[in-house]
C-alpha cells in the first residue's frame, strides 16, 4: 500500500507548481515534499515528476495518476471533516487567496472576530495580486471583485459593499504645483501608478454625472500592485506627486493631514468585493463556519470623508 502522505505531497506540489510554493502553502518543508515524492516514484517504479530548476510538472504518467488522485483525495478529506459535525467547535486549516488591498481593508476587521469565535480554526491567508487558481494553489476559497470572479463560484458579500478610488497628494506638492480641479489637468502633474505583475498597468479612471475619464498620465514612479502599493502613499505622502488608491487605504493619511484628496466630486465608486468558493455538495467545515459568519455580519458601508476636499 502506498503512504497517504505520499500521494498528498504528489498533488500539493503539482497543484502549488513547485516544491517551495507547496512548502509555503502547506506550513511544511520543501525537502520532505521532495523526498516524500521520490519515494512515492521508486515505490511505483516511474517517474511521476519533471523537475527543473524553474518548474515542476508532471510526467503523463504522473498526470494520468492525478487526474484519479485528486478526486479520491479530495473525498477522502471531506470523508475525514465529517467528524467535524460532532465537534462542539469546528476545527481544522482554512486557507484564502486574497488580494492585498483585501487584507488591509477587508480582513482586520473580521479576522480577530472569527478567530475568537472559533479558537479551533487555523486560518492561513495567501496575498497575491495575480488571478492564480484558486484551487490549484491549495485554498480553500479567496477574495476577488465582481468582474474578475471565476465562473463556476458561489460569491457572498464579505467587507464594504461600495468602494471608491480616492485621489490625494500632499499639501506640499499641491503648493508647489496647483490643485487640479478637472482630472484631464493630472496630465501635467507627476502622478504615481501601479502595474499588475502581467504587465498591465491600469489607467486613472474619474466618472461625474455619467461622464468617465481614463487618463494615462506621466509619472517618476510605478511600482508592483500588491507590494509595492506603500512605497507609492509613502512618495505622495514625501510630496512625489499624486496617487489614486482605495479611499479606506488613504482615510488615515487624510485624518492626519499627510495627505489632501482632491478631485472628490470626480472619485469613482465600485461595487465591494466577495468571498468565493466552489460550488460542491460537501464544504469543509471551517470554511462552512467563515461563510456563516460572513453572512451573519452587518453589510459595512463607506466610511464619510472626514476633510474638507477640494473640487
């Protein structure tokens, strides 16, 4: 009989693409992956495994093996997680996709919360701009907006349903060079963007009375959406230039004065984001008890400005 670890170790790492990410996501070390997979491979008498120094994939042996395995187990831990039904508590590993501007925004005011209500629930958040697949990277359920939601998904309504992109310098460089009062006047300031890790790098967007602006102004400074999102507000807030980031994220620097919003009438609102998951007969029990407790919370609505902003 084959070792269960073995065959889980297998599909943690296909799913992961690599033994590293496989680690990270599942708290282990990449040596045991490695190992637990190399015997599964002289236990079988085939190579299961292309290795490289960039990538793992799967031989078609391998991938002829998983396309079995990954059902069975996939039943076999929701088999397990039935005992979870005569617990007091639910317990076990849930584990998120999340997007950075969602663990700023989203999670810290529902994290301790949860936690506290269910002390036997690890929860293990993955922060990651790109649109990875969910499932393949070992979660359990992620965060996302309407429009790059993945078909097939159960979506509920998790953190403020109505979000807007703020736009604010500081007092400083708005001395310095002018307070716009129309967004198409951006271009002749030095603005800070971002770009996704695909290379797509989104343009400013303004909407007032129906009318939508997208503006793709120059600037000294672009920086990764995710992590590099607080090296951009760290600039503005030196006097750099002007930012456009979620009005929550930019709220405690308009509370203390290190930044200015400006072209308020102009900022454009965009509906929240949601938890999503698959759609399955069987749900684990700790993402059973984050859904409930999910829907149970009030819908949070935008927080009101507290400056006095500019047209």
């Amino acid at each position: 009989m084959t070792d269960l670890t073995e065959l889980q170790a297998l599909l943690a790492v296909v799913r992961a693409g690599g033994f590293r990410e496989a680690a990270r996501a599942s708290g282990g070390g990449a040596s045991s992956l490695s190992d637990a997979v190399r015997r599964l491979e002289k236990r079988l008498g085939v190579r299961l495994l292309n290795r490289s120094t960039r990538s793992v994939a799967p031989t078609e042996a391998g991938q002829r093996l998983l396309e079995r395995l990954a059902p069975a187990l996939d039943e076999v831990e929701a088999s397990l997680d039935v005992v979870n039904s005569f617990r007091d508590r639910p317990a076990g590993t849930l584990r998120l996709n999340v997007p950075v501007s969602a663990v700023r925004l989203v999670l810290p005011q529902i994290v301790p919360a949860f936690l506290a209500a269910y002390p036997d629930i690890r929860l293990e958040v993955m922060a990651e701009e790109s649109l990875v697949d969910m499932l393949a990277a070992g979660c359990d359920a992620g965060i996302r907006y309407e429009e790059r939601l993945e078909k097939d998904m159960i979506a509920v309504p998790i953190g403020p349903r109505v979000q807007r992109y703020a736009t604010a310098a500081s007092p400083a460089y708005l001395d310095r060079h002018g307070r716009p009062h129309h967004p198409r006047e951006l271009l002749q300031h030095a603005c800070l963007r971002g770009r996704f890790a695909s290379g797509h790098m989104p343009l400013m967007e303004f909407e007032r009375d129906g009318e939508v602006i997208l503006l793709d102004p120059p600037g000294p400074l672009v920086v990764r959406i995710g992590e590099g999102v607080q090296l951009a507000v760290e600039a503005a807030v030196a006097g750099t230039g002007v930012l456009q980031l979620f009005d929550g994220w930019l709220q405690p620097y308009f509370d203390n004065g290190s930044l200015e919003p400006v072209l308020t009438p102009w900022w454009r609102s965009f509906s929240g984001p949601f938890l999503y998951y698959p759609s399955r007969s069987f749900m684990p029990a700790p993402l059973r008890a984050f859904v409930d407790f999910i829907k149970a919370a009030p819908a949070e609505a935008p927080a009101p400005m507290s400056l006095q902003a500019s047209p």
